[in-house]
C-alpha cells in the first residue's frame, strides 16, 4: 500500500489546521494510501519528519501550515535518496509557494487538489547548508520583516511587510555589500538584497513577473541607497510588478550567487530568520514534485 505522511503546524491559521487533518486523510485514504499524521510542537520538528519519511520512502509528504512550516518540512528533502511527492495546504499569512504554483488559497479548495492527477516538478534553492522555496533576503529591510506583528499579519496580510519596509527606507539604512554572480560582481551599498524563485514574494504575486518554479534561474534584485522621496515609486513598483526596471535596482538571473558584506548583516528566508551574511546560493533545477491543480481543458 502507498504510504502518506501528514506535517501538520496545530498553531497555524487560527489554529484551525487541525480542523483539516480529518479532510486530508479522507481523500488520501479513497486515493489508496496509509496514513501517518504528525503534528510539530517545536522548531525543526517538520524537518525530522519529512527525512523519516524520505529514509521510509514514502511516497507523499502533505504540508498544512504557513510557509515557516512548509520551509521546515522541504529542508528534510535536502540530500536524500529518496524524496515524496509533496503536497501543499497553505495556512500561513503569504503563501508565497502556494500562490506561484495556483494551489487555492483556501484550504478548503486546497485539501480538494489533493485528488489531482497533475504533478509538477519545480526548482528549489540551496542557500549555504539549507533549502529555500521561494525567497532570500538580506539588509536592513530583510531584518524589518521579522519584526512583523502577528497582529498586523492577521489585520494587513502581505501588505504588513510592505509597511514594515517602507519604514524602514524612510531610514535608508544601508550596508555594504560585494556580491558575485556567474563570473561578474557587484559591490556597493544597499538597504536590501533579495533572492527570488517564484513570482510571489511577500504576497505580492507580480513581485517578479518573470519567474517561474521551473526556470532553472534564481532572480535577484539589489536596492540601491534609496531616499524618502522615492519611497512611493519603489512601492507601486512592488504592486505592478516593475521592480527591476526601477532606476535604482539592480536586477540579474543567476545560477549561483555570493552574497557577503564587512558589516554583521542578518537575512530572511521564505519568511523566517536566516543566517547571517555571507551566503551561498544555487539552484537546484527540477528537484522535487509537487501535486498542483488540474489543468482546465
């Protein structure tokens, strides 16, 4: 018999997640398969159990919480033999992983996808010793987004971070940066660095238009010293999806990417607290399989 594993965050989306866990199990034991459900109840604990499911080989592995727990839970994937498909019910604030591959974003809608025949195989980063699905960031602003309330999440959703971020370009706090990509590099000052896989980042799906999950490229955008007047026109830029041809961003696809600084510099991955600088970053191209949503004919 097939075999299934449920990572489940008990804590995520108004602690409704367990109010699911019953639903996914349905579809999945109608689909053939044996069910095993673990709940997280501290940091990592995704993690432990996505790579008992790969040394098990399982052949599915369903995320239900935010991105936080979605991060934890492909980090166990990293260096395996064997990797499950992987199936998506997103619960957090963002969603920026669901978003980019059309998984509803109601988890109602989201659990029925699970009965899809469709699987599509997307890239995935790997930034110094761990995976990422969706976005690096380092600098100043990078920083800003842990300091996000769970409040304003709750109250602004994506728009909680853009507010946080101009904030914190009211400051103009940058920080010296040298960064090296594909033989060429960049150095000079900036309040923000940003690594991107997918289209959506933070919520705001034309972030990076020209992304995809399956392009082989990690797109980067580098702020330069930006000044309280122009604030407004890097925020319409974040809405309509014109960032890179700001005049003060620099804007590059990559396969490999150094990021380092002179400076103590934090970073921010797929929404959580990352490491400090420096940062190795490459692409993983077509490293595991996700069940999406059938395609309308």
């Amino acid at each position: 018999m097939k075999q299934a594993m449920i990572i489940i965050n008990p804590s995520s989306g108004k602690e409704e997640a367990l109010e699911y866990v019953r639903q996914v199990e349905d579809i999945l034991h109608e689909k053939g398969y044996e069910v095993t459900v673990n709940e997280t109840a501290k940091a990592l604990d995704a993690t432990e159990f996505c790579m008992t499911a790969c040394k098990e080989c399982y052949d599915l592995v369903v995320s239900i919480g935010g991105d936080g727990t979605l991060h934890e839970t492909i980090n166990g994937l990293i260096d395996q033999d064997h990797r499950p498909i992987l199936g998506v019910i997103p619960l957090g604030t963002v969603n920026d992983f669901a978003r980019a591959l059309d998984i509803p974003l109601d988890p109602e809608k989201a659990i029925q996808t699970l009965t899809s025949s469709a699987v599509k195989t997307v890239d995935m980063g790997k930034m110094n010793d761990r995976l990422f699905a969706n976005v690096v960031a380092a600098g100043s602003l990078a920083e800003s987004l842990s300091s996000v309330s769970s409040e304003d999440k709750s109250k602004l959703g994506a728009f909680a971070y853009l507010k946080e971020g101009i904030k914190e370009l009211m400051s103009n706090p940058s920080h010296p940066f040298t960064i090296t990509y594909d033989g060429e590099t960049w150095v000079g000052e900036s309040p923000l660095f940003l690594a991107a896989l997918t289209n959506s980042v933070g919520g705001f799906e034309k972030l990076v238009p020209d992304a995809s999950v399956d392009d082989g490229l990690i797109h980067c955008f580098i702020v330069k010293n930006i000044n309280v007047f122009n604030t407004i026109t890097v925020g319409t830029s974040l809405l309509f999806g014109s960032l890179k041809d700001h005049k003060d961003v620099v804007y590059f696809t990559a396969k490999n990417v150094h990021v380092s600084s002179s400076e103590q510099i934090l970073t921010n991955v797929d929404g959580e607290d990352g490491p400090p600088l420096p940062l190795e970053l490459r692409i993983l191209p077509a490293h595991i399989q996700v069940i999406v949503p059938e395609e309308d004919s």
